[in-house]
C-alpha cells in the first residue's frame, strides 16, 4: 500500500508520508508529519481541523483505525497542486515545548544518527567530532523509535533529546577523559 487514509469530520484523504508517536497509555497516534494527499476543499478542510485540535482517524496499512492527534504548534512545510489533487505537508513543530525534543528520520539508522549529530552540533556551541556521532546516539539523545510510513527517506524516525550545553560539555570532557572518544 502507497497511502495510508485520514478521516475528520466526514472528510476523507490520503497519507503518503507519515510519522507519529504511538502514544503508550492509549492507542493515540501523536502527530510528527503528515503528507496530506486529496481534493482541495477535503485537504482544507482537514487541515483546518487538525489545525484547530481536532482528532482525526488513520487507518494503517493493515486496515486498522486509530485516533491521530497533533500537539504543539503546527506548521504548513508545503502545499501543491498537482492536477486535481493537493499535496499539503503538515509538521507540528515544538512538539514538547518543555524539552528540546526533536524529529530525525532518513531511510536507515546509520543516516538517522548522522542527521541527528549534525542537528545536535547545529543547536550546541559546544565543539563536536563526526566520528563521536555513535557515541551521542548511544549515550546522550536518548532515542525513541517513531511509528513511520512512507517512502524510503521514512524508514527509521526517531525523538531525540537535544542535551544542554552543559550537560553535553561535561559528558563530553568526561567521555574524553575516560578514553570512550578521542
């Protein structure tokens, strides 16, 4: 299956890509992204209602409906026409504004890891190495796996927690002094 479908209110679309938290105490995804696929006035108007709380119902791949929620502020990435149809990109960015928590995906683990190092030494001042990125994954991003549908680039998507420079600082030196990176 290419698409996943998203139903709101009596309107009805389609996902091509998709990535959300599976919520552990209900059966709640929590929306990341969402490729919005469909007519113009379903993809508006579903749109709108995301956009002003509502939940929606995904059905997976294997048939089954579950309530979509997104949290935090959302952001429209890309709207297209193309024919008949739109394209609208749905990101909720600042998904936990309490923590720096962030969403990092690719088509495998390895290409995950490296967008989040390069993420994390985007966010820091802190001076880091490209070869300690197995390190940060293992010891100070704290990944969580994310339920992720689409094409290649959504194989692997994880959360991962952006450390505080002075957290990371002092992992950091300390790692170092103990010969876990060099």
């Amino acid at each position: 299956m290419d698409y996943l479908t998203i139903k709101c209110a009596g309107f009805t679309a389609y996902v091509n890509a998709f990535i959300a938290r599976k919520a552990p105490y209900d059966s709640k995804y929590q929306g990341c992204l969402a490729s919005l696929i469909g007519t113009p006035s379903h993809i508006k108007s579903i749109s709108a209602l995301i956009y002003s709380g509502e939940d929606c119902i995904i059905i997976d791949e294997n048939d089954e409906a579950t309530r979509l929620c997104f949290s935090g502020s959302i952001r429209t990435c890309r709207t297209r026409k193309i024919g008949e149809v739109v394209n609208k990109v749905l990101v909720a960015s600042g998904f936990n504004d309490a923590s720096q928590i962030a969403t990092v995906f690719g088509p495998d683990l390895p290409t995950v890891q490296e967008r989040a190092f390069r993420r994390v030494d985007k966010a820091t001042t802190v001076p880091l190495k490209p070869q300690w990125q197995e390190w940060l994954w293992e010891t100070m991003l704290y990944p969580e796996k994310l339920y992720s549908f689409g094409g290649e680039e959504y194989q692997d998507a994880y959360f991962i927690t952006i450390p505080s420079d002075n957290s990371l600082e002092k992992d950091v030196l300390d790692a170092i002094k103990v010969g876990q990176i060099q």
